[in-house]
C-alpha cells in the first residue's frame, strides 16, 4: 500500500461519523422541515459514505451499486407516498421504516440460506476484506465458524427487525427513532464484539491464523 494513505486512525472517525449523520440529519430534519428533506439528506449522505468507501480502496463490488440503488428506491418510494404519487394506505413514515424492516428479515433470512446451502456468508466476505493464508481458509475449522458466526447475523437481522416493528407500532415516532438507534447499535457492538472474539478463539488452534490483532490491523490497512 502507499504511505500516502489517510492514517487509520482517520479512517475509524469516518467511519463513526458516516454512520452517525444519517441518523442525525433525519431525525432533525424530520423534526424541523418534514419527511422528504429527511429522507433526502439521510439517503445522500449514506450514499456519499458507501462511494467514500470505495474510493479508500476498498473493494466492496456488487455491493455499491447495490446499496447505492436500493438507497434511491427507498426515498423515491417515501417522496412519492408523501406527494400522493403512491397510496399504501399508511403514512409515509410507515413505508420508509417499513421497507428497513422487511429489508432486515430478507438480509437475516438470505444469510440463513447461504449457511444451510453450505456457503456461509462469512467465509465468502472475510477473504475480501482480510488478507488470510490459504491454509486458514482451507481449514475445515474455518468454513465451520464462520458458518457458526454468520448465524449471529440471522440472530441480528431478524431479532433487530422484530424489535423495530414492535417499537414502531407501540411508541411515538421520536422515541421509536431514538430507542430504536441506540439499542441497534449497543446489540450490533456487542454481536460484532462476540463475534469477533467467538472467531478468534475457534481459528486460534489452526497454525497460519495469526491472531485477532494482526486481523484487525490488516482490515484497516485494507480499507485505508
């Protein structure tokens, strides 16, 4: 890699601050001007925060285009229930947050596919993002936790979607948004945590797995 790149350092506040401001720029805007302006700003900056992504080098594919498209699908199916455009019969915050539920049961339920097809979702990314002997991915202890660990993501994504429909329908809408931030992201600390920590102590016993440390050192380098 060359050593002009950003320091990783800066790299991890980008990161903080790109998961951050959609949140703070819906929930302010939504509260001060209305549901479109909201919606615009969130899906822009979250946009802008998958092509910086890209441009630090790393290699996310399909997966840009991807995100990218669905962003735009979200907010022009919410601007057009807001203008009339679409009738649902329910409010246009009802469809925004409703698309990000199913969109939460459809992530856990294709995670759960890739696993029982024998093709864990984990044991396809990591590789992408982690630069990892052969012999490790080789590894019948390898495909076998990360099998395991991508069933913590099933856990997740469909656990945290019940969360939010039971939320959404039991709470005014700026508790319902300010629970529902500050519980998802204190539940995917903790399962990227365990995750992380369940990973390392399963691979440690393979002889070219060199730790979670070096792991996390040659992610960042990666994404730098």
């Amino acid at each position: 890699m060359s050593d002009n790149r950003p320091p990783s350092g800066g790299v991890r506040g980008g990161s903080n601050l790109d998961q951050l401001m959609p949140v703070l720029l819906f929930f302010v805007l939504f509260n001060t001007v209305g549901i479109i302006p909201a919606v615009l700003a969130a899906t822009a900056w979250s946009i802008k925060a998958a092509i910086g992504r890209r441009k630090r080098g790393l290699d996310i594919g399909w997966w840009l285009p991807t995100i990218t498209i669905y962003l735009l699908a979200r907010a022009a199916v919410t601007v057009a229930v807001e203008r009339d455009l679409i009738d649902f019969g329910i409010s246009s915050e009802a469809v925004y947050f409703g698309i990000g539920f199913v969109t939460k049961f459809l992530v856990g339920i294709a995670v759960a596919v890739t696993i029982l097809a024998g093709r864990p979702l984990l044991a396809l990314m990591i590789p992408k993002v982690v630069d990892l002997h052969q012999a490790v991915l080789d590894d019948p202890r390898y495909h076998r936790t990360m099998s395991n660990a991508s069933w913590i993501i099933v856990v997740y994504e469909c656990g945290s979607a019940v969360w939010d429909v039971w939320l959404f329908n039991n709470s005014g809408f700026n508790l319902f948004f300010l629970a529902r931030s500050g519980t998802n992201f204190v539940v995917s600390f903790l399962c990227i945590t365990f995750g992380l920590l369940y990973i390392d102590r399963s691979l440690e016993p393979i002889d070219e797995y060199p730790g979670l440390t070096h792991v996390l050192e040659n992610s960042d380098r990666l994404s730098s």
